[in-house]
C-alpha cells in the first residue's frame, strides 16, 4: 500500500517559515492535499492539489510537490498557525485514499 | 449554512455493531461524494470510506473492509456508515466530510473541505 511520510514535529518562531513535508514515491505525480487540525477540532482544508487554496485561506499557506516530496510552506508564522497538519492523496493502483502520519507544528 | 452533523457514536462491546449517521444541510448534498475519517486518540487522521455523489461507487480502507458499510440517502441528505464486528482497534472519532469538487469520481476527487465535529465511538467490555 502507499505510504506518506511526515516529520512527526517542526518548530519554528513566529514571523519565521514553516516547511512541512511530506514524502511518497513519486508524490509529484499525484495531487496532494492539506489539511490543519488544531486540537479538539475537526481538520481544515488549507491547501488542495498540490498549491491552490480554498477561500479564506491565507495567502501565507502555499503547497508545492516534485518527484517524491510534497511540501506546504507557512510564511511568517503566527501563533495561530499552531495545530497538526496532515498530507492526503489518493492511490490509483488500491483506490484508497491515504494520509500522513500529521506534523505537529509548534510555535516557539 | 454548510454543514454537517454526525450522531450515532457511543460505547459499545466487541463483536457489536453501531451505525453512525452524518446529517447534511445548505449545500445539494446530492452533488457531492461523502467521506469517513477516524482519528484514533492521539493518532493521525485515517480514511475509512468513500461513497460517490450518486452512491454507485464505494470505497473501503483494507481495515474495515467487510465490516463496515457506507451508504447514503440523497432524498434524505444524510450519511450513513454501519460498522459490524467491532474490535477495541475500531475506537476513534468518526467524522463525516465533503469533497471539494462536484460529482467527483475518485481520482478526480479534490480534497475534503467541509467536515463534521466528528462522533466518539468506543469499542470496550
């Protein structure tokens, strides 16, 4: 079955980047979706296949993905920002959908 | 407004069966293929099923395979997901969610982007 891989922890100060990635064989030919879930709630979709946003997502989230790393990027990091955040694709060869295992993100 | 409500969670024994329920308002539900995620306590999120808008298509994650059932009644605007045979490895929340793209089929399937506040279930003795 396919498997995404994530950093189980980023930190980073506020004002900073954050880079979260998350890692499949060759990833960059499916299209990848974020999500944010901070805690005791349900996820957000912040970013959806690959680099586009859904309304009202900030401009400071975007996505990338190439070969076998897909990335969301978080500019200038608010405490706000702070919550897990998981990749999803979907696998042709099983017709499942997968996740990553999340990256927490800290605000330091 | 948009929104999904989901009910049925609860404790129940293993071997038992429990059927959640996912009420839809403010969108045409019958548009939009529906989803199940479950999030163990302190894991990450899992997808368990897959309906497509029409109900012609579903699809199960290999660990509930054979256990669980996704329906759905678009007269109704409501989601369903009956789960057989419970084990203590079925205890999570359970949320219900929508795709982002109309009458997707799948592949073409494009992120989830509304979602329920999830319903508890809890499989213990």
């Amino acid at each position: 079955s396919y498997v995404l891989t994530q950093p189980p922890s980023v930190s980073v100060a506020p004002g900073q980047t954050a880079t979260i990635t998350c890692g499949g064989d060759n990833i960059g030919t499916k299209n990848v979706h974020w999500y944010q879930q901070k805690s005791g709630q349900a996820p957000v979709l912040v970013v959806y296949d690959d680099r586009d946003r859904p309304s009202g997502i900030p401009e400071r989230f975007s996505g990338s993905n190439s070969g076998n790393t897909a990335t969301l990027t978080i500019s200038r990091v608010e405490a706000g920002d702070e919550a897990d955040y998981h990749c999803q694709v979907w696998d042709v060869r099983s017709d499942h959908w997968v996740f990553g295992g999340g990256t927490k993100l800290t605000v330091l | 407004q948009v929104q999904l409500v989901e009910s049925g969670g609860g404790v129940v024994q293993p071997g038992r069966s429990l059927r959640l329920s996912c009420e839809a308002s403010g969108f045409s539900f019958s548009n939009y293929a529906m989803y199940w995620v479950r999030q163990a306590p302190g894991k990450g999120l899992e997808w368990v099923s897959l309906i497509l808008y029409d109900g012609g298509s579903e699809f199960y994650a290999d660990s509930v395979k054979g256990r669980f059932t996704i329906s759905r009644d678009n007269s109704k605007n409501t989601l369903y997901l009956l789960m057989n045979n419970l084990g203590p490895e079925d205890t999570a929340m359970y949320f219900c969610a929508r795709d982002s793209r109309r009458y997707c089929t799948s592949i073409d399937c494009q992120g989830l982007d509304i979602w329920g506040q999830g319903t508890k279930v809890s499989v213990s003795s």
